[in-house]
C-alpha cells in the first residue's frame, strides 16, 4: 500500500510568511509525529497526535508552530510568522499504535526561509 | 535537553573496514531502535530491541541493548558503500526519542 506522504516537498518563504504543511499517513495508523531536522542532525520531536486523544504538543518550539489533525487521518503543521531559524527539513511519521510500533517516515518537506 | 547521545557523531571508513556507533542515555526505555537515513528521504527502521542484554543480527549488522536498557551499539562487520548515510538511534518511553545521529560515509 501507500506509504506516508507530505507536501510540498520544498517550500521557500520569506521571513514572516506563514507556511502549512500537510501529511498524509498510512490508512489506518492511529499514531502521527511530527519532527524537525537539522542538515545532517538527528530528529527534534514537535508534536504527536495518538487517536482521539489530546496531542502531546510538549515539542512546539514556539506559539508560532500548530498542527491539527483532522479525522484521525491527515495533519497540517502550520508556522505562523515564519523565521529564517525554522528553516529545516519537517519530517511526519505514523505508526500503528504508540510505543515500540516502528515509525514510517514520509520524505519531509524542506522549508527555506529567506 | 537530548536523552540520547550518539557517537561518533561523524565516521568516514574505506569499504571492508569494521565500525560501532553507540547510542547512550542515563535513562531507561522499555525499548530501543536503529533507523538508517538515506539524504532527501526519511529514516527507514532497521531493527528493535526490548529485552536488556539482547543482540540482533541483520547481515553485516549487529545490534546490542545494553543490560540496564540505557544504550545500545550498532557494529557494522566489512561495511559496503550501500551503507552510508545517517544513524539513529531511537528509546521510547511516555514519548519517542531520537538519538543526535552518527553519519557515515563507507568510501569505495
């Protein structure tokens, strides 16, 4: 079957802007991160959304980042006021359930700001 | 506030030479995994371990959790170049944590 999706695959803004990524995880996935990465640096944990539950925003760098996640399936991850620090690779993943169920990764949208 | 250190955060081997990279925490996870990272695409899950003390083989691969399940090593025996690109290493606990990364590069 398919595997995660996310789009656009680059985006370049100016400083300023705001930017919404999307995520399309795997059907029937219950779980969804999102994470943030450096040039060549590990995974920076943003957000995670589990079911219906309340999502563990404990990773939001700033007020400026949010992220919804509408019927359980797709996920937008907005950045209001966008910074040229924002600027990284913004990777989604899903997993079937929480915990030890492996991730899989959609390609990440590179962000550039200007 | 990173829970897992990697090391060696770069390595640059010729083809046919061994290597480990470590992955270490002072805290405990119920369990661990390695992803590999190829540039322009997400990491891809190579293997999980749960039980402390276990080693898992996955051809030149040889993973280890530590008995206390606070680390871990990936030993990789005569690396090829198909083998180049970011490590991680990953502890869940209440949440996923991801390791700072090891990036090699396996010269031909």
């Amino acid at each position: 079957g398919a595997g995660v999706s996310q789009s656009p695959s680059n985006k370049v803004t100016e400083k300023g802007k705001d930017v919404e990524l999307r995520c399309d995880p795997i059907s029937g996935h219950t779980a969804l991160y999102w994470y943030r990465q450096s040039l060549g640096q590990g995974l920076e944990f943003l957000i995670y959304f589990q079911g219906n539950s309340a999502p563990d925003k404990s990773g939001l760098p700033s007020d400026r980042f949010s992220a919804e996640r509408t019927g359980g399936s797709v996920s937008t991850l907005t950045i209001q006021r966008t910074q040229q620090e924002d600027s990284a690779v913004y990777l989604c993943a899903s997993s079937l359930m929480q915990g030890a169920s492996e991730q899989y990764f959609g390609p990440g949208t590179r962000l550039t700001v200007t | 506030t990173q829970l897992l250190e990697q090391s060696p955060q770069f390595l640059s081997i010729q083809e046919g030479e061994n290597l480990t990279v470590y992955c270490n925490s002072s805290s405990v996870f119920s369990s661990l995994q390695w992803y590999r990272q190829e540039p322009g695409e997400g990491p891809v899950l190579l293997v999980t371990v749960v039980t402390g003390g276990e080693v898992k083989k996955l051809k030149r691969l040889t993973f280890q959790f530590g008995d206390a399940r606070k680390d871990s090593s990936l030993h990789i025996t005569a690396a090829q170049t198909g083998y180049t690109g970011l490590y991680l290493c990953a502890g869940t606990g209440n949440q996923f944590y991801f390791g700072t990364g090891t990036s090699l590069t396996v010269i031909p």
